[in-house]
C-alpha cells in the first residue's frame, strides 16, 4: 500500500513539475489537494502577474507549491514569503518572466517548502522589500479533526493526516500539531537533522537550529539558513500597509484570486482591508494607512467602516 502511495505521489509530482508559465495544472486524482491561486499586483508594479499552485499528496506527508510570475522587472531576483517568512527567491529572465519550485523534500531545481502552506498569505518582493504580488492561500481543504500522525514504517515512522481515533487504531502516535509539513515524527528519516526554524513566541519571530522534530513540535517553519535570518518580517524601510481589497473578497477568499481545494466553497466579507508590505510613501500615494513594521500574516488590518 505504502509503494503505491508513493508511485502516485511520484506520477503527480512528475506533472506538476511541467508547469511553466501555464494556467492549468493537471494532477492525478490521488494525489490528494489541488489548489491553484491568481496572484494579483500590489500597485508596486501594476501590469505583474502571478500565480500560485500547492500540490498536497493524498496523506497530507508531503507538498509542493510552484510560484509563477509575468510581466516583472526582467533580469532581477524577488524574494518569496510564505506567513511572513522568506521561503526562497524567484528570478526573472530577459522577459520577465520567472518560475520557483519549493518541496517539502526538496530536489535538483527545488527550495524548500519548510511549512503546509494552506491558510498563510503568499507574497512577491522586489529588491527593497516591497510586495509587488501577493494572496492568501485558502485552508477550505484542512480537515480540522485530522492532526499529523507518526505511523510505523520500515524501521521509522512515516507522518500521515488522520484523525486521532484512526492514527491510534492503525498503530500510530497522534503528534500534537496539525500538519505533517515540517515532518513531526522524531525516527523520520532526516528527523534528528539540524536546520533553521522560524519560531513564532511573544509576538516575534526567531531563527533557531534545531532539528526538524523540535521545528514541527513549534509550529514553526523549516529553512535552510539562519544567516541570513529569513524570519524577519519585513526589510529596513518597509512598512504594513492597509488597504482596501479592491477585489471585495475577505479573509475566506484570500485577496482576489481563483482558488481550488478538497473543501467548500469560499466565502466573501465586505469591507475587507487588505495588508501590504511597502515604504510609508508607497503606502500614502496608494491612499492606505500605515502600520509599524511586521507579518502581514495574520492580517492585522482592520475592517473598514
């Protein structure tokens, strides 16, 4: 059974891997969740265009998330954050045009995909820390009941979502965190290894080595590097800007985009101000209101009237 999970995860990874500047991603139906999100312009750079794809395989133990981008400033590298933390980069070639590739196994070609990216708000930045495009990423496709499960395998424990009462009658220990991304099963292969961790405590966010268990055990997310310290949650200079989401969609439907997943339908709030990251003049020449700097993740805008 574990051999045929792994052979179709392999076949929807494999066709994943041929999206380049495309709009449509054909996965197998067993790899599990499929969502796919418009990224929409900032006001940074108003013709940019991007999208996002998140791939999750049918057990919850393994993901990947593709990051498309159009009509940017060519030849030049943008940073990508993932809830606030800088996960990679994306770079353009002579047309603009660029594509990044993040694994929660990474390979040749992949960064690493250090947290379950459903719920957290992706975003684009130039070289001065501005968001040029951002979204959220839906969480419709999270199983609330289900929590990450450390089932034997092979000499070590292979992570699977299930609910509690399943994990424990397959054998398995029910792991005190809701998502298998990163890995919280101490005899995983890699599990004792020592990477960098974005740990979240009194409101700001810490790099610390660590291992990859002690990460997941934090909720935190699994970077390759604490210098430089990605868990900073904005450049020198830049700022959280609230603006209102031209785009009408609340916190259910992310900020504009077409999303897809395993859950129900979205929902829409009006009045939504959306959060940006952008120097204070950016932000007063975009008519928005200016925070302190931080995470647009979660969003700390308020409603407007």
């Amino acid at each position: 059974m574990q051999q045929r999970r792994r052979a179709k995860w392999g076949q929807a990874m494999a066709t994943a891997g041929l999206i380049a500047g495309v709009s449509v991603l054909a996965i197998d139906a067993d790899a599990g969740v499929r969502i796919k999100r418009a990224l929409h312009a900032t006001g940074v750079d108003a013709d940019a265009q991007g999208e996002a794809v998140v791939v999750i395989n049918g057990n919850g133990g393994r993901g990947k998330l593709v990051v498309l981008g159009r009509k940017l400033k060519p030849r030049s590298r943008f940073g990508v954050r993932l809830g606030g933390v800088r996960i990679g980069t994306l770079s353009t070639n002579a047309r603009g045009k660029g594509r990044a590739l993040f694994s929660s196994r990474p390979g040749p070609g992949e960064q690493t995909l250090g947290t379950d990216p459903r719920g957290k708000h992706l975003e684009i930045a130039d070289d001065q820390g501005e968001d040029v495009l951002d979204d959220d990423i839906p969480d419709d496709s999270v199983q609330p009941d289900e929590k990450a499960c450390c089932l034997p395998d092979d000499g070590g424990e292979e992570c699977e979502d299930r609910t509690a009462d399943d994990c424990q009658a397959e054998g398995g220990k029910v792991a005190d965190v809701s998502s298998c991304m990163p890995n919280p099963c101490a005899t995983a292969p890699g599990g004792d290894e020592e990477v960098g961790c974005c740990i979240v405590r009194n409101d700001e966010v810490e790099c610390e080595q660590t291992t990859i268990g002690e990460c997941a055990a934090e909720s935190g997310t699994k970077v390759d590097s604490c210098n430089p310290n990605p868990c900073a949650p904005s450049s020198p200079g830049v700022v959280r800007c609230c603006l209102p989401d031209a785009s009408g969609g609340g916190s259910g439907s992310g900020r504009g985009g077409s999303g897809s997943g395993s859950g129900s339908g979205e929902t829409e709030t009006e009045n939504e101000m959306e959060c940006e990251q952008l120097t204070a003049d950016h932000c007063m020449a975009l008519h928005g209101t200016s925070m302190d700097a931080g995470s647009c993740d979660p969003n700390p805008c308020p409603a407007s009237p």
